[in-house]
C-alpha cells in the first residue's frame, strides 16, 4: 500500500516536473518568438520605403490582366 | 481520361521607377527587358533611345501579331530555358516554359524571379543618374488596378468543358487559404468596409463565374481557348484567378493540388458528390476576407461549409484516387504521395492555427509582418506604413525585398534555380525551343509556342511545328541537336 502510494507520488511529481518543464520551453519558445519577430519588425523600420505615403502614393500600375 | 498535367505559370510583374514616378511603364518595360537580352546574350548595339525597339530586329520574336492584343507587344523575347519574356500591355512580364511537373513549374517561375532580378541590375546602367527601375511580384496596385498570374494546365480536349467549370469552381473559390499572398485592405468597391486584411490579392478585382475576359468583368474561371498545340486532342486551361507567390510553398501548393483536381475531373472522380458553391463571386470575396478561416460558404443543396472543408473534401477524394491510380499525370508515385501529404499537412495547419504557416505561406507572412509592426507602432489598418509593407513584401530586389525577410522555407536548391535561368526543362518540348535558340539562334526567324521559324539563308523560311508538348524532349532531339553543325542539317535531321 505504502509502496503504491509511494509510486503514486513519484509518478504525480514527475508528471509535475514534466509540465513545469512544458511550460517552461514553451514560454522560452513563446519569448523566442517574441524575440524573432522584434528582429524582423527592426529590420523592417530600416529597410522600408521612407516615405511611406508618397512611396504608397506613386505606385500606379496600369494596363494589367 | 486524365493526360499529363504539363503546366507553367506566366507573371505580369509591377514595375516602377524610382526618381521618376511618372515615367511610361511601356517604356520602361522595354528598357528592362532589353537591358536582359543585351546584358545576357552579350549582344550590343541595340537601340535604347527609342521607345519602341521594334518587335522583330534580332530574331527573337513570337510570330505576327494575331489580334489586337499582341499588336501592344512591343519587345518579345524568347529564352534558352524556353521561357518568354516580353511587354504586355504596360508589364514586364515572364511565360515559363512547359513543365512537366508542378515541381519543376515551381522551379521555372523562381527562375523567373531570377531572369527580372538579373534585369534590373542590367537596366541600371540605361537609366539616367538619380533613376532606377524596380520590379514587384504582385497583383494589385491598391488603387483598383490589377495583373495577373496565370497559370496553365494541359488538359484532355474530350473533357467537357461545363463539367472543368462545376467541379473545379468550389476548389477555386477555397484554395486561397493556402496560396492567397495576402492584402492589406481592400480595392473592391462594393465592399461594406471593415476589411483590414485578405487572403488573397485578386479576389477584389473577380465579377463573373466563367468569362473570355481578362482585364475587366474577371471570371473566376477563364474560357480563353488558344491550347498553342493540337486542338484536336489537347485543351490549355488558362487560369487567372491566382496571386503571384514570393512562398515557394504556396506556389507548389497552387500548381500542385490544382494540377491534381483537373486529373481527377479528367478521370471522373468527382462526378459524384458534388459540392455546388451558391454565390461563387461572393463566396471568393468572403473567404478572402476572413484570415480566421472561420467564415462559412453556402452550397446549392443547403449546407453551410467553411473553405477548409471545401478543401478537405477534395484532399480526400484525391487521397483515394491516389491510392487506385498513383495519379502518373502529376508525377512519380512518391512525388505524388509528398505533394498529397504537403497538402493534408497544411489543411491540418490552418485548422490548428493559420499562423504556425508564418514562414510558409504568403498571406500569413505577411499578416505576421503587418500585425506585428502595427501593434508595435500602435498604428490603425489604414496607416500608409501598413499599405507600404503589404508593396513591398513584394518588392523582388534582395536588398528591399520584405518577403525574403519573412524567413520563408524553401523546396528549392538555389543553383537548381540558377540553372534553370538558361536550361530548358527536358521532358517537354521547350527543350527543342531552347536548345534550338542556344545553338542556332543565328538561324530562327520566329519562336512560338508551338513551332519555330528557321531562316538558312538561301530557302524560303522553314516551319517546325511542335503541337506535341510532349515531344520535343531531351530524349527525343538532343542527339540530333549536339550532331548537327548547322541549322539546315538539323532541319535535314528532322526531316522537316
């Protein structure tokens, strides 16, 4: 008895860390991300047209399919 | 019965110039496609003053204009990987050459970013100081002006042509979720107002179901029958209700599950159970307008089903028709079970959460770029910088290119890509076309899709008509090709 409930114990702990660690590398993933998309949105800042609205402006295409 | 699915995509590209917002397009076009031909083919001399070169001063082009649109082709180039390059109306635009597969069409339509990379660097130095032209690869200027990319399929003539129209439409409406690049806002006049952002790029511009038009009243499905071979056995499904795809993913995806439902039209496979979309127009509309993918369609006996649905029905009905036929008109048996699955795996993706498809797919990279940028700017939907973003994902110059910064994956080895820039593909007859040109272009008066023009000197003018895309192959011509010295001995050669 003591000994299933030993085992029990284990097991619950065990289920536990694994979660804690789950939700560890997903909010290390989730801060990744996060991380990832502030170097693409940087990037962005620096190649994108600098006036956007006359660069939105002045692109007229005509005569298409 | 199902034939073959030799495809290929062709792309009016955008075209601006920096320093000079007002230049003519048609000029410029011509500029930049002659800039390639001088700078690829070493050829000089060629007159860059005027603004119209003239069609037929090198050899290179198409046959005699044909109707009143061609007479607006003003450069018309054809190339050794059997692709053409030309001004239509006011674009640059690319045909790929005939491909066998979706894959290798994929590969050809990148090669073709390649060609107009290679195009603007030449142009640089034709442009006066303080100018630069600069290509997009997209479909709508946001001011209501729209160009295509059309793909084409090789399709069996004996098909009816109201039956490629009833099954197909549903899958046309729905595949947008996979390749739709992606659009800030809308251009759609009718619109209620409350978009701030779509699936797809050409949607706004689509009026009618089935239609010969191409530049207004846009049907969803083009009846434009010009199959540039046989037309006693083969049909060329022209399609232009497609985006232009930076995603190598999407691309594939397009050409891959669209060449896979006309083999199972073809075949029969969809004669029952029909799914029958009631609005077609609208329903295009709705689903572009919804990223959440949550939007529901109404069908003809009653029911109410979102575009992934729509798309599961038909990945499952080609999950079956694979497993009796193999599907061969496609591809080998493992590039077909590799296509089906790349399809069932995005279809599981955009159900779970579109946005795990960021570096995949066109319309999510670019949502991804936009939101972000939006919430950290604390900018509203109609903000320029948004609009800016949603131009210049498209923008092909590497340096500016935002679609590259996107971190898409690839299916492509970039030397492939290189290659195909001047290599023919094998298994088709664009093989015949681009060897022909690279060996004795000297000799070939007029290329066209479906037959070259050569010029010995002393005989009349010789037709070769290739209205097999099947023949013309590696296998087929290039013995002949390496073994002749001269234009004439091949044509000797060929019995022609």
């Amino acid at each position: 008895m003591a000994e299933r409930e030993q085992k029990k114990k284990t097991q619950t702990q065990r289920e536990s860390e694994e979660l804690r660690e789950d939700v560890q590398a997903k909010n290390e993933s989730a801060e990744k991300l996060k991380a990832d998309l502030d170097d693409l949105l940087d990037e962005i800042d620096e190649v994108l047209e600098e006036n956007a609205e006359e660069f939105v402006r002045n692109y007229v295409q005509k005569g298409g399919q | 019965m199902a034939i073959a699915k030799v495809c290929g995509i062709e792309t009016e590209y955008g075209i601006s110039v920096l320093g000079s917002p007002d230049a003519n397009p048609i000029s410029i076009s011509s500029v930049l496609i002659n800039a390639y031909v001088s700078e690829v083919a070493g050829r000089v001399g060629w007159d860059f003053e005027t603004e119209s070169p003239g069609n037929d001063a090198r050899g290179f082009s198409f046959e005699a204009p044909v109707n009143a649109e061609m007479e607006t082709h003003l450069v018309n180039t054809v190339l050794t990987n059997g692709a053409r390059l030309y001004v239509d109306h006011a674009h640059p635009e690319y045909s790929s050459p005939e491909c066998i597969s979706p894959k290798q069409a994929l590969l050809y339509d990148k090669a073709g970013e390649e060609v107009l990379k290679r195009a603007m660097k030449a142009s640089r130095r034709f442009m006066p100081p303080g100018q630069e032209i600069v290509v997009y690869k997209n479909n709508s200027d946001r001011k209501g002006n729209s160009y295509g990319c059309h793909e084409n399929y090789m399709m069996d003539r004996a098909v009816p042509f109201a039956k490629i129209v009833k099954q197909l439409t549903p899958f046309f409406v729905t595949r947008q979720i996979f390749c739709g690049a992606g659009k800030v806002g809308t251009e759609f006049l009718g619109s209620q107002g409350g978009v701030s952002f779509q699936l797809s790029q050409r949607a706004d511009f689509f009026e009618e179901e089935v239609g010969l038009e191409t530049t207004l009243k846009r049907p969803i499905i083009n009846t434009r029958d010009e199959p540039h071979a046989d037309a006693t056995r083969f049909r060329r499904l022209h399609v232009i209700l497609g985006d232009a795809n930076l995603s190598e993913f999407s691309t594939f995806l397009k050409l891959a599950s669209t060449a896979v439902v006309l083999s199972m039209i073809e075949d029969g496979v969809l004669d029952d159970g029909e799914i029958q979309i009631l609005s077609p127009v609208q329903a295009l509309k709705k689903v572009s307008c919804d990223p959440t993918l949550k939007v529901t369609i109404d069908t003809t006996d009653g029911r109410s089903m979102t575009a992934l649905e729509i798309q599961w029905s038909y990945l499952d009905m080609a999950k079956k028709y694979y497993e009796r036929d193999g599907i061969p008109t496609v591809g080998t048996s493992e590039e077909v079970a590799e296509l089906l699955s790349l399809w069932e795996d995005t279809l599981c993706k955009l159900e779970e959460n579109p946005m795990i498809l960021k570096q995949r797919l066109d319309w999510v990279a670019k949502l991804n770029l936009v939101q972000g940028y939006k919430e950290r700017h604390s900018l509203s939907w109609d903000d320029p910088k948004l609009a800016a973003i949603d131009l210049q994902y498209h923008d092909i110059r590497p340096e500016k290119s935002l679609a590259l910064r996107a971190g898409l994956e690839t299916l492509l080895d970039s030397k492939d890509v290189g290659m195909a820039v001047f290599e023919p593909p094998k298994e088709t007859r664009a093989y015949f076309r681009g060897k022909c040109l690279e060996k004795f272009g000297e000799s070939i008066a007029a290329a066209n899709w479906d037959s070259l023009i050569f010029d010995t000197g002393k005989d009349p003018l010789r037709r070769v008509p290739m209205m097999d895309p099947l023949k013309g192959t590696f296998s087929h011509v290039d013995g002949l090709i390496q073994s002749s010295n001269s234009a004439l001995e091949l044509l000797e050669g060929l019995g022609a």
